[in-house]
C-alpha cells in the first residue's frame, strides 16, 4: 500500500509537486492508495494544468511505485529551528548601511534629581529612560522594583490573562546580582536591573517555552534565545514569559484570551498579546515582542504601548519560534519611543546563527536634528475613503425573515465600521497638523500599486511548512481555535499552494522591493496610519517601523460592536489609537529621532489606563 508520504516523493519526482498539487490527488485516491486516470484530471483541472493522454499511464506507473525520497525527509524529524538554505535579505544591490559602531547618546533623565517616590507603584508606568536612572542612582533597587512588577503581574493576571508562566526565581536571583554589582560600581547601562517580559516564543532554559498553543503547554529547550542572553547580559530582569495567540495569532492562547487594559472586555489584539497588555499595564518596563504581519503593530496599536518593528535581519532569532523564516522580526514594546532605541541597541546585531543578520549598526543619538530630516506621508493612505457598498442582489423571491435579520446586520455593521473610520480620521488629521506644526514639510509620496495581497502566500506557505508535522499527525486539533481563519485550517490549504507559485510569489517581491526602495530613496521617513497599505508591504519589503500611541478616543466615539459571545471589538470610547513612522531599511535611528520629537510633542505616551482587580462586567 503506498502511504501519503510515499505518494507525495512519487510527484516530487515526476516534477508535479509544482504544479499538480499532489495533495488533491492522494486525496481522492481509493483506499488501497492507488491513484487513476480521474484523479490525475480532476487535480489538473484544480491546478489549471493541461496533461495529454499519452502521459498519464506513465505518471501512474511513478506515482504508485516510487517512494523513498519523502520518506527519509521525513524521518529526519526536522525541528522547527532548523531554516531553509534559501536566505532572504532585503537589502538590494548598491544599497549601503553603517556598520561602525558608536556608544549610544541617551536623553538627559526628567527626574533626575528627585527623590525616590515612597509609593514605589508609583513609578510602574515610568519610562526606560526614567527607571534606568532611579537603578543607577541607587534611589531604587532592582530589587525593589522587580518585587513591585511581580507582584502587579500577580494582581492583574487573572484580569488581563497576560502571564504564562512567571519566572521569579531567575528573576530574584538576577535583580540580588544587579544590586550588587551596582553598588560595586559595574554598571551595565540603562537597562541593568530593569524587568522585563518575553513573548513565550523565546526560549529560557529551565523554563517551559509553549508557544501558546495547545499540545506544546510543557515544552522546554536547553538553551536560551540570543535576545535573552543579550538582555542578560545587559542586567535587565526577566520577570516572565508573556502570551500570545496560538503559534503567534491573535490574542487566544490555552489559557484564555490576553485582554486590554483600556478595556477589559476586549481582547489585547496580537500576537504579541501579553507583550503589550503587560507593558500597558505597567506590570513590566519593556517587553520583547514578534511581528510577521502585524503582531507588533496591532497589539501597540489596542494597548497604546510604542512597538519598534526592526528592520528584517536586525534582530537575530535565534532560539525563537518560527513561524515565517523571511518575515519573521523580533522587536521591543515599551511606553515611550527612546526606550525602544535603548533595547535596540542591546539585542540587534549578528549572533553566528541566524543567517539573515547583516551586521549593521544601530547608533541612537537622542539629540539628532530631526528637522533636517526628508519626511513623507502617505497621502492617500491619509484620505478617508468610503469602503465599496456591496451589489444590490437581485431578489427573485421574497426573503425569509432570517435573510433579511442577516441583510440588516451586516448593513448595520458596515454602518458602525463607517462611524468609527470617520471618528479615527480627525485623529490622523491632527496627526498631520501637528507635525506641520512642529516645522515637518510633509512630502506626499505613495507605494506603486501593485499585487501586494497575492504574495501573502509567502507566509502562508512558510508558517505550514513550519508547523508540517502537526498538520500531517493531527495534532493541531489540540489548538484553542479553530475557525476558517485560524492557523490549523489555514496549514491544510497552504498544502495546495504549488511550489512554482511560492517561487513566483518570491520573484514578485523582489520586485515589490525595488519599486518601494525608490521611494525610500525620496525621503528618510514616512508617516502612515498603522493599518493602511504599508502594513503588508513594509513586512514584506523588510523595513522597520515605529507605532506609538496618538490619542485616546472620547466619549462621544461609536461604541465598539459587541459579539454573541461578550466580547467587544476594536475601538470604543477610552481606547488608544496609533500612528506609524516607517524607515530606510536600517534607517531606525533617523526613524526613531522623528518620532520621539512627535511623542515628545504631544504626550499620548504618557496616559496610562486605570485598572481594577476585577473584570468590568
């Protein structure tokens, strides 16, 4: 009996993997495994692929005999760490980045001289910048400070569901080290003695690392991720290890879904979900956080934290999950843009592993002449355009009264979804005259249209390509969701994306790559609503971006739409809302100096929700 396994090696052989989605056909093949003439037509007929009669006995014969090749692939057993030879890097030929390396310059502290608050939650929401300087000058222990994170994070997890696990005993032992070193006169820099949270996607030895997700609940690896040996190394505190949606989607892990601190009947948004949630509620100083399409972005955006998404192979990921290995990027979620820069500067830079990392530098100046900057905005992206009304349907008969209560709720829908775009427009608006305001001559540049959408296949390809085995043993039934649009349906369609149109998905982003580095070559930076069309492109072109808070809405915003289930979707009156600064492909110390002189210009960073140690009902 030839096994899937033994079939899927016969087309690779025949050269049909690219084309004739071999899936489809072992699919429909009889329970003895063979596969018929039918099959091959209907698999052909899915692939848009014409095959002559004369050529199918001979592809039977093949396809129901040869089965080595698959089958020693796959008792290889291939980790999820192990990356494809293939690299990508969006550095395109003639392009040029610094690579020498210069001591940070880091703005003078605020508080300074004060004195030691005698409430120490009172300095939860401090910024790095700030709490660095209470560490070095003794007027808080790491100590102190650790205990006080611990035990907000023991408070306000059962409400915000943010923590999987804490790892107070490292982080005891770490925060007793840093004191004693500082007082010894060893200090690291800014972050010694600070604590922060990991997404659970990186690693820590002697602690379970699960992903999120259903059936990894006590995974464990023997080594920790470069970004936490850099942190260690740098003195910071690691206080736990942070949600996130399923093998990094949305805000629903195995415990239950990461919720807002602005508002705690709705979820955090992800997938850097506890990430966010933990930083906004001031239950850590930083935390490090993951984006492949979003996860940074989208979470900073509902918990009004500023998210710094590097440049693709500024960060390596060594010792983290991967879910897309030409995506994938790894970057700090904190309250204030300098705080970014500072975290930066301590995990970027090549670590002998991950291969994608170029050895760029990151050489932050907090005093940097932002007004000699070139700074674009994305103008249409800016203009508020009503969505497109669906077609009248044609009615030839009388609806039933349930048609027409489903006509009426999604009429009622696209209304609210309307009211609110409206409603977050003024904000980008102020968002535009404010910098004009500040002195920006805003240039108004566009990304080329072009088929954006269609090589989201990439990451879908990639992310089941990742998870292949789960899907092939069916173990992703163990995952929490599992919806149409949820990882476990989505890896089995990925299995029918032919491997010529991954490649020709590839080819077109190389192309995508040099149209909006043309752009780039215009300006230094660009402003952009966080989910207009730069999201997709810049994930895939590589560039970094910076999302930080711009606003908080007020009592007269449309009320978010609440779900049969409770739940209350985006937005909302007392919910942040955001803005995107985006870079040069390693531009992020130019892209971080503009955005500091906004945030510093208008404070949003500096609100911070007021929580309750019950959920709102």
């Amino acid at each position: 009996m030839l096994d899937r396994r033994a079939f899927l090696v016969v087309c690779s052989h025949l050269g049909l993997t690219t084309t004739l989605l071999p899936g489809v056909l072992w699919a429909m093949a009889d329970e003895k495994g063979k596969v018929t003439r039918e099959m091959i037509d209907s698999a052909a007929a899915i692939a848009a692929v014409h095959i002559g009669e004369e050529y199918k006995d001979m592809m039977l014969e093949g396809l129901n005999s040869y089965t080595e090749g698959f089958d020693a692939i796959y008792a290889l057993h291939i980790k999820n760490e192990v990356a494809p030879a293939v690299i990508f890097d969006p550095v395109l030929p003639g392009m040029k980045f610094e690579t020498e390396r210069r001591p940070i310059k880091i703005s003078a502290a605020s508080n300074a001289s004060g004195a030691a608050p005698k409430n120490l939650e009172d300095v939860a929401f401090y910024s790095v910048r700030q709490l660095a300087e209470l560490v070095r000058t003794k007027k808080i222990s790491s100590s102190a400070l650790t205990e006080m994170y611990i035990a907000r994070l023991k408070r306000y997890d059962p409400v915000l569901h943010c923590v999987i696990t804490l790892t107070e005993e490292r982080a005891t032992a770490q925060a007793k080290e840093a004191d004693r070193e500082i007082a010894a006169g060893k200090y690291r820099g800014p972050l010694h003695g600070l604590p922060w949270g990991a997404k659970d996607l990186l690693a820590v030895k002697g602690y379970r690392t699960t992903w999120g997700a259903g059936g990894f609940e006590d995974q464990k690896f023997d080594e920790d991720a470069t970004v936490v040996k850099r942190l260690d190394a740098a003195g910071a505190v690691l206080v736990a290890k942070l949600t996130l949606g399923a093998l990094a989607q949305g805000d629903k892990w195995f415990g239950g879904m990461t919720r807002n601190p602005w508002n705690t009947r709705q979820g955090s948004s992800g997938s850097s979900a506890g990430s966010a949630s933990a930083t906004a509620a001031g239950c850590v100083a930083f935390a490090i956080g993951s984006e492949t399409l979003g996860s940074i972005s989208s979470p900073s955006t509902r918990c009004g934290t500023t998210g710094l998404r590097p440049t693709f192979g500024f960060v390596p990921r060594t010792g983290a999950m991967a879910l897309s290995w030409t995506m994938d990027k790894l970057g700090p979620i904190c309250r204030a843009v300098e705080d970014t820069a500072i975290v930066l500067s301590v995990i970027h830079g090549p670590d002998g592993h991950d291969r994608t990392v170029h050895n760029a530098a990151f050489n932050w100046d907090a005093n940097l002449d932002w007004r000699k900057l070139r700074v674009g905005y994305l103008k249409s992206d800016f203009e508020l355009t009503p969505p497109p009304q669906p077609e009248a349907p044609k009615e030839e008969k009388e609806l039933s009264a349930e048609e027409k209560k489903k006509r009426e709720e999604e009429a009622a829908n696209r209304a609210m979804g309307l009211a609110r775009r409206e409603y977050d427009h003024k904000f980008e608006e102020a968002a535009l005259a404010k910098l004009r305001a500040m002195g920006v001559n805003l240039i108004p540049v566009e990304f080329p249209k072009y088929p954006y959408q269609a090589m989201r296949s990439i990451l879908v390809a990639e992310a089941a390509a990742a998870f292949d085995d789960l899907t092939r043993s069916g173990r992703d039934k163990l995952l929490t969701q599992q919806t149409r649009d949820d990882w476990p349906n989505t890896f089995r369609s990925a299995r029918f994306i032919p491997a010529v149109e991954y490649i020709q998905a590839n080819r077109a982003r190389m192309s995508a790559m040099e149209i909006v580095a043309k752009v780039f070559e215009q300006v230094d930076v660009i402003v952009a609503p966080t989910f207009s069309t730069q999201l997709l492109i810049t994930n895939l072109t590589g560039h970094p971006a910076i999302i930080l808070p711009n606003g908080l809405r007020g009592d007269d915003a449309p009320k978010a739409r609440v779900r049969d289930n409770g739940e209350v979707e985006n937005g909302g009156p007392g919910t942040p809302l955001s803005l995107t600064f985006l870079g040069q492909l390693y531009g992020e110390a130019k892209m971080l100096a503009l955005a500091k002189a906004y945030q510093d210009a208008t404070d949003f960073h500096r609100k911070h929700p007021q929580l309750d140690a019950e959920p709102k009902k």
